[in-house]
C-alpha cells in the first residue's frame, strides 16, 4: 500500500499523519500521531483510522532530545512495528516568502533559501525546517514537499500586498503575506461541497486557535487577511499580540532598554491572551475562570474580531456568509455566540441551540448572513498537495524507482 507521512514540526512536539493512496490516487486517513515533550518528558502518542490507540510510550530525555531525534523515533516505529514506508513526505513550512505562491518539491537550495525567511516565524520555521534537513540528510532519494502557510495569499491584489514604505522594501519582501493558507484553502475547497450556493461568494472566515486569523474570500480566493510581514499582526493570539502600534516596539527598546531579540521573545511569547490575562494562553481555562483579567482577554479577543470583521467586510464590498473554523472555532460555542452579537450590524443571528451543539450551519433561518462551522484539516491538503507534485513529477519525468 501507498502511503504519504505528511510532518508538522514544532519546538517541543512533532505531529504526524500516515494517509494511504488508493489506485485512483484518492487520500484515506491511516494513522494520527505526535512525538511531544521533546526535551523534557518525550512520549509518542497514536492512534488508527477508527481513534483506537496503536501508541502510547514515554522515553527518556537524552533519547529525544530535539526534533531530529523525535523524527527518527516516531519514523523507526512506523517502520520498524506497522511496516509503512512512505512513498513521499509533505510539510508545514510556515514562510514561502514572496518566491514561493505553490508547493514545491525539497531540495538543498529550497532549504537554503527558506532559512531566509527564519526571523519572520522564529517560532514555527525553524522546526518546520528540522525535520526536512535530517531526511534530506538521512533519505536523500525520499521525495519530500514543502506547503506552505503563505502561498495561498499570494492572490492578493497590490493593495492589500504593500505596506505604505519604500517600494525597495517591498522587492526586497517587505510586504503582507498573511498566514493560515492551508486550513483558508481546505475551508475554501471544503464550502463547495457543503455550501455550494455561498462558496464562490464574499465570505469571511475566521481561524480561530492558539494562532488566530482572519481571511476573506471571494470566489473561493483569498483576497485580504488580518496577518502581515509576520504571524504576529491581526488578531490577539495564544502568547502573540496582534495589531500593535509599532510605537510600543521602540518605546520598549528605547525606554526598556530591551534587545531585537528581547522584544522579539516578548512579543511571540509573553503577549496576547497570556499576557493579558496573566493567567493562561488556553482559551479553555480563561473561560473557565472568573479572575477579572481573564474575563478582559475574553472580552478583547472578542471585541478585536468583530473589528476586523468590519474591515474584511469593507474589502469584499459586502458580505454572503461568515465561517469558523480551527480549535477555539470550530469548539467553542461560547465565543462564537459572542463574536455573532458583535456581527449582529452585518445581519448574523446565530441559532443558540445549533450553536450549542457545534452544527454545521448555527444561524438562524432568517439570519441575513449564513454562519458555519468547518472543521480545518490543513494535514490532508499537506497530502494532497505532496500527492499532486509527485504524481505530475512521475508524468513529466523519467520513471522513478519505488522508495522502500
């Protein structure tokens, strides 16, 4: 059996997915698993196509040190215990920059110029790039593809590209690139089949989670987002602050006496629902309490995407429907019931008890603007992107050997 591993890599854990390849090139989901606590109390985690468990095994540190040594783990037991040995390998690379607007098939200059791009997603490129180094290194005949977080917005017209700078700036790659593309494109293609009457339309969706964004969408095509240059503009994140004026930046190296590196460790790590709560980054835990702090971080995230709503409305020159999706999306339906009394002025009036039970369509009957639920699976569109690149590399190509 065909398989694709697809790899999403991050500091202290790397998440896996196995999806089997049918004869009419079709995705099956096969395996879900992670390797997290990288460095301090590492455990791989697993499961099957039906939820049952298949792993469940600590490890000691000096075993699993960093995100290399977690790959070899988790890749040895999949070959090693269930025999599978993918035929490709896709990853989440959070940065393609302004060179890349599609997949690409990895290789050593590919690698080399996405390390360019470190600085503007220290928290996610670095590991994106871990694991794709170590198979470069270890299976240099195993095909691997790089999606990228970015590429779906490269669509953006000029204005919603630029930042009012130096048009120097700009071609050197100053510009907004906005971020989230996979799980806005699998939401896109997802509406058709579900919502074909609203998915070429003007539609909003809101990726909601640890990392949080906006995008709208006209014909099925991202035509603005809340994220810029970094994955730190727009909404207020997990530990990231959003929109904030670039004042605050050189107040604090000014006043603060604080380093680039101080303010950058600040601004991705010490912010957001974290820092202004002063209790937790998990949204799960500040609804749940009742410290006047968290119910202001509540209340902010709320308020500041009924804001930027207002503004993605005025890119698309009206509104046909509005979408959520992600982990505090497509979960809570607390937050969505508040961010639909601020959308209340668009004509969204959500259904309290589809709402509730986490409906595919929670607006009312007679709701101006319809509201969806649409779970992301930014993994599968990994795979069929990594699965699209293969295959048409095999038609172009001379005939490549198996990989066993």
């Amino acid at each position: 059996m065909d398989t694709i591993l697809v790899v999403n890599a991050g500091s202290s854990s790397v998440k896996f997915q196995i999806f089997a390849v049918d004869g009419d090139g079709r995705l099956t989901r096969q395996i879900k698993g992670q390797m997290d606590g990288i460095g301090s109390r590492p455990r791989l985690r697993a499961s099957g196509a039906d939820g049952e468990p298949l792993a469940d095994r600590a490890y000691p540190i000096e075993r699993v040190a960093d995100v290399p040594a977690a790959l070899e783990v988790a890749g040895g037991w999949l070959r090693d215990e269930l025999r599978i040995s993918p035929i490709a390998v896709g990853h989440r690379v959070v940065h393609g920059g302004p060179e890349y607007e599609r997949p690409v098939r990895i290789d050593h200059g590919v690698v080399a110029r996405l390390e360019k791009f470190v600085q503007l997603a220290p928290l996610h490129q670095p590991h994106n790039l871990a694991p794709i180094r170590t198979l470069l290194a270890n299976r240099p005949d195993l095909p691997q593809v790089a999606c990228f977080d970015t590429a779906f917005h490269r669509t953006h017209g000029a204005l919603a590209d630029h930042y009012a700078v130096p048009f120097h700036l700009y071609a050197e790659g100053v510009r907004r690139y906005g971020f989230h593309g996979l799980s806005y494109e699998y939401v896109a293609k997802t509406l058709r089949q579900v919502a074909p009457e609203i998915a070429e339309g003007r539609v909003i969706v809101a990726h909601l989670g640890s990392g949080a964004s906006m995008c709208a969408l006209k014909e099925g095509c991202s035509v603005e987002s809340t994220m810029g240059f970094t994955a730190l503009d727009g909404l207020p994140m997990g530990t990231r602050p959003g929109q904030i004026d670039p004042g605050v930046v050189l107040y604090l190296i000014s006043e603060k006496g604080m380093s680039a590196s101080d303010v950058q460790n600040f601004l991705y790590r010490d912010c957001g629902l974290k820092g202004l709560s002063g209790v937790s980054n998990d949204m799960r835990e500040l609804e749940a309490s009742d410290d006047p702090h968290a119910i202001l971080a509540i209340e902010y995230f709320v308020h500041r995407i009924g804001l930027n709503a207002g503004m993605l409305a005025a890119a698309l020159q009206g509104i046909d429907a509005f979408v959520f999706t992600a982990g505090i999306g497509e979960n809570s339906a607390n937050i969505r019931g508040r961010i639909g009394e601020k959308l209340s002025w668009l004509g969204v009036e959500l259904d309290a008890a589809e709402n509730a039970r986490h409906a595919r369509l929670i607006s009312r009957p007679d709701s101006r603007i319809p509201v969806y639920v649409v779970p992301t699976d930014e993994e599968l569109m990994i795979a069929q992107h990594t699965l699209s690149l293969l295959m048409n590399s095999e038609l172009s190509g001379p005939k490549r050997e198996r990989v066993s």
